[in-house]
C-alpha cells in the first residue's frame, strides 16, 4: 500500500453497505468516481471483504461495466470504536474525509438498550462518532428516518427533532436518539441529515432485500392466499382487519431515487450541514395499498388448496395476526406533511417516481416472486414487466 499525505484524503467512509440502502448508495457512489471505504461486519457464512466483492459484483453483472473496490474494513457498530484496529483508524485519517452512517437495526420493538435496536443504533452512533474524533473526520453524513417525528400530524419541518412528540415504536425513539447525538457531535466541520421516509423497491426492477411496511402487510396478504383456503382474499378486509384507516396516507420512496439523491447531495458542498426529508411529495392511500394487496396475491401467489395437509385454519391466522397487530398499525398510521424545502432547493432536478399501481404491482411481484427473502437469491434481476406496467420510471 501506498502512504499517502493527509492533504489526499479523498474516501468516504460508508456504513451498512450490505444493507439495501447501502447497496444502492456504494452502486452510486461508485459510479459518480467517489473511493469509498466500507466499515461491514461477517455474516454467518461470509468474511467482510466477500460480502462486499459480491455486492460489487453484483452490479457490475447488473450494469455490464467494471467498477472499483471500495476498501473493506471489518467492523461492529455495537463494539468500542465500532471493532476498529489502530492501524484501521490510522489508515481513514489519512484517506478519508468524511463519513456516511447509514447503518441501523431496523428491529421495531425492543425496550432493553442493551439490545436491538439501541444496541446498534444508539451505542452504535456513539461508537461510529468516537471513530469521527479519532480520524478527524471532517465532513458528517446521518442517515436517520422522517419518522423521527413520532406520531406527530400536520406539517414537520426539516429541522424539527424532539418537540415533544410521542413515538409509534422503540425503533423511532433509537432514531431520535441517535440524530440528537449526531447533531450535538463536536469534532466535525460539518454534519448533514437525511431522512427518507419508507423505503419500498427499486423503481425499475422491483428489487428489494427487506421485506417491511408495505411488504410485510403484503406478506400477511400473500399468507392468507397461500396457506388459509378461504377463498378470495380482499386486500380493504385484510386492512379492516388489522384497523387500518383506508382515508390514511403513506409516504413510500423508491430505494433508488433515495440512494440518488443522497449521493447527490453527499458530494455537493452547498448541501452540507442541512437536513433533508427525502420523502415523495404525493403519499400513497391505503385505500391504494389494499387494492394493491389483493390484486397482486390474486395473480402472484399460489392459492390454498384445501386437499393441501400445510393448509391453516382461520384460527391459525387470526391467532398470528394478534401478535402483530400492534407493528401493522403503527406502520399504517396517517403520515404527516413532510416539509420538503431543502431536498427541492439541493435535489430538486432529481424528481421522486410516481409510486403508480403498476410500478408497486412490480415491486409486489418481486417480493412474492422471492417468497419475502425465503427464496434462495444470488443476484437482483428485473421482474418481467407486469402486464401494463410502466416500462420506465416517471421523470
Ligand atoms: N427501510 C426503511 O424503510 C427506512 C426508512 C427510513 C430510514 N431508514 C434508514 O436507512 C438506513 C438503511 O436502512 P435499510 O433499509 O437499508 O436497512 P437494512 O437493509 O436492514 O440494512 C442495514 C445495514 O446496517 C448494517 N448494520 C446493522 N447493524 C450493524 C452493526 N451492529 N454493525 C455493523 N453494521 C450494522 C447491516 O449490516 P448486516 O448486513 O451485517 O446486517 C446493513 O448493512 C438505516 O439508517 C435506516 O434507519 C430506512
């Protein structure tokens, strides 16, 4: 390796590059000539380094170019200064100059801080700044959540953090406060914020790798198709059922635009130290979602047979679904406004794709089509279009 002087500190250190946000923002990253490092942990079966040379690999079949390695760097945010070896600190002093933190526990519930998702979160936040002292890293990028506004209605500013509000799950709460710590960080020049709203599939492809929010009442829709014969399944039931209000609206984002317009505002200097909601200017209504529910398990997912010995019985699923209840509702509830002030001064050439009937049907298709994560899958491939669906995102 060669030394460089610390005037060439020209990496960004990325975390939660396994991640499917993190996939698409190294992807972009990549592209736009920015040399990434990566802090990633093991997996079960894979080493740091392997999981990121599949990850590379993985778009470079997809986009048919080469593209250049990020440095790999094995690392735990839950560990003191995330698991980081001195020479590892060293060696990002000296080639980086700022850090991008996405990683997170997406784990909903969990009131133990000694576990997820305050674990990774909070001491993890804590962990990842005491890396930013130690390299000096100058400028500070935070993926957080637009639902660091808790259960709060009408209008919520870029800049709003703790007001007063409620939360809907321990997960917001870990959030809020690891975007307080963040902002209070002493040590860098310069912190910025984003906070996409949720995050559905690829607007193209369908593609995704975690199966939430829109996903998992999907899942619950595509459950009831598969193992209960009850005949049709009705997406606005399945929502009745689960106290959905149909006159509520969510705030869903293409991981691709939220990836773009990140990375877009990452390298643009004017962008630094603001906070952006990279929320969709028109929200879906749940009206919308169960339509979506019952058309896509209608003509995706295989139907119970009643000569099948898997089949459940309505008990099975009323039983499942009480356990749950209270994650679907706390999903499904009215989003507020989300103001959207800095994103269309920074990135407002970059429009949201319309989250059109067709275009979610994609990305419905594409979850049912890899049983939500249970189908072995080595490779993000397109979904074969869906009959009438748009060919190419909107704008
Ligand atoms: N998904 C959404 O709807 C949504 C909405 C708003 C904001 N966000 C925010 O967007 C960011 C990315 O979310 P995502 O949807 O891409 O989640 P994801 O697919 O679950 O990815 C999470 C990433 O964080 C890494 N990570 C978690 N805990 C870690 C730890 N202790 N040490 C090292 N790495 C760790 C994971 O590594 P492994 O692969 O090793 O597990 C993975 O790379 C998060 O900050 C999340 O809060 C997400």
């Amino acid at each position: 390796m060669i030394d460089l002087p610390a005037a060439d500190r020209h990496h960004l250190l990325v975390t939660g590059a396994t991640g499917l946000l993190g996939s698409y923002l190294v992807r972009d990253l990549l592209l736009d000539g920015q040399p990434l490092a990566v802090v990633v942990r093991r997996s079960r079966r894979e080493s740091p380094e392997a999981r990121v040379e599949r990850l590379v690999a993985r778009w470079e079949h997809e986009l048919g170019k080469r593209l250049p390695r990020p440095r790999v760097f094995a690392g735990d945010l839950t560990k003191p200064r995330c698991g980081l070896a001195d020479a590892d600190l060293d060696w990002i002093g000296r080639h980086c100059s700022g850090l991008l933190h996405n990683a997170a526990s997406l784990s909903f519930r969990g009131s133990d801080r000694a576990a997820e998702p305050w674990l990774s979160n909070v001491t993890g936040v804590a962990n990842m700044l005491a890396v930013v002292r130690a390299a000096d890293l100058e400028h500070l990028h935070h993926v957080s959540t637009a639902y660091v506004c808790g259960l709060r209605i009408g209008t919520v500013a870029e800049d709003d953090l703790m007001v007063g509000q409620d939360f809907g799950n321990d997960y917001e709460r870990s959030k809020v406060e690891a975007e307080a710590m963040v902002r209070a960080a002493e040590g860098p020049a310069t912190t910025t914020i984003y906070r996409p709203s949720i995050i559905v599939g690829d607007s193209h492809t369908g593609f995704t790798s975690t199966y939430h929010g829109l996903f998992a009442v999907l899942r619950l829709g595509h459950t009831l198709q598969t193992k209960v014969a009850l005949g049709t399944t009705s997406g606005p039931a399945l929502l009745r059922l689960l106290g959905i209000d149909p006159a509520n609206h969510k705030n869903f984002v293409p991981v691709d635009w939220v990836s773009e317009v990140i990375a877009h505002c990452v390298q643009r200097p004017e962008a630094r130290g603001r906070t952006f909601h990279v929320t969709h200017p028109e929200p879906v209504s749940n009206v919308a979602i169960g339509t979506l529910v019952q058309e896509a398990v209608e003509r995706f997912s295989r139907a119970a047979s009643p000569d099948d010995p898997q089949r459940c019985d309505e008990q099975w699923f009323a039983d499942n679904l009480a356990a749950q209840l209270d994650v679907y509702r706390s999903y499904f509830r009215n989003d507020p406004t989300f103001d959207r002030t800095n994103t269309e001064a920074v990135a407002g050439h970059l429009p949201c794709p319309t989250l059109d009937h067709p275009r979610l049907m994609r990305m419905a298709r594409f979850a049912i089509d890899e049983d939500f994560g249970r189908a072995p899958r080595l490779s993000p491939r397109a979904v074969g279009a869906v009959p009438g669906a748009a060919s190419s995102p909107a704008g």
